[in-house]
C-alpha cells in the first residue's frame, strides 16, 4: 500500500502563489506517476497535473499551463506542485494522487489512480 499527504494549501490573494507538497510513504517503489488534481464546490474533480516515475515526462492541464510547475524530489519521496499568478477560479481542494503502472502521454482519468491522499484546500480571494 501506499500512503499519500498533501500539505501547503491555504488562502492567498489573486496574482499569489503557493506551493502544495504530497508525500509519499509505504511501497513508493510501485508508483511509476504522481499527478495533482483538484475538485471547486459543485463540479467534478478534473486533472491537473502529472509527472511520472524519472520526471522525465510531464502533463498540464491547459488552464494552469504556464502558471504550475510540478517537479519531484525522489530522495524525499515528494511531489510538489509550484503555483503562481493564482486566480480565484484555481479555488479548490487539491488531490494527490499516484499510479502503479505508467502510460504515455501521463493519464488525466483519475480512474487510472491507485492511491489518493485526502486533499489540502486553496482559496484565492480576489
């Protein structure tokens, strides 16, 4: 099993940044991709971002291309997900997520997840 832990969500002003970290524990050695998603109040939960095992490939959804940067330290087993010139319409609840088996391009189902962690708010005021 594996055990996922966001951290570094909190409320900031439009044109902000934040960083979120989702640390990994138990058998991190199956998790071949790592991605971020994020759920606002009353609609579905949609993709964020991806990067896989290596960090060599990564994935973004358009509306935050440019703005996130998602990276990894694999030492620290951690994720983080880099946001910058926040928007009020990035409030959400942010969810990491992690995959046993690779696919390329990264997946933006998030059926094809295996582990989740239990989300970090974000709320940007505007």
């Amino acid at each position: 099993q594996v055990q996922l832990v966001e951290s570094g969500g909190g409320l900031v002003q439009a044109g902000g940044s934040l960083r979120l970290s989702c640390a990994a524990s138990g058998r991190t050695f199956t998790i071949d991709a790592t991605a971020w998603f994020r759920q606002a109040p009353g609609k579905e939960r949609e993709f964020v971002a991806a990067i896989s095992r290596s960090g060599g490939s990564t994935r973004y959804a358009d509306s935050v291309k440019g703005r996130f940067t998602i990276s990894k330290d694999n030492a620290k087993n951690t994720v983080y997900l880099q946001m910058n010139s926040l928007k009020p319409e990035d409030t959400a609840v942010y969810y990491c997520a992690a995959e046993r088996t690779l696919t390329l391009p990264l997946s933006t189902s998030e059926g094809e997840y295996d582990y989740w962690g239990q989300g970090t708010q974000v709320t940007v005021s505007s």
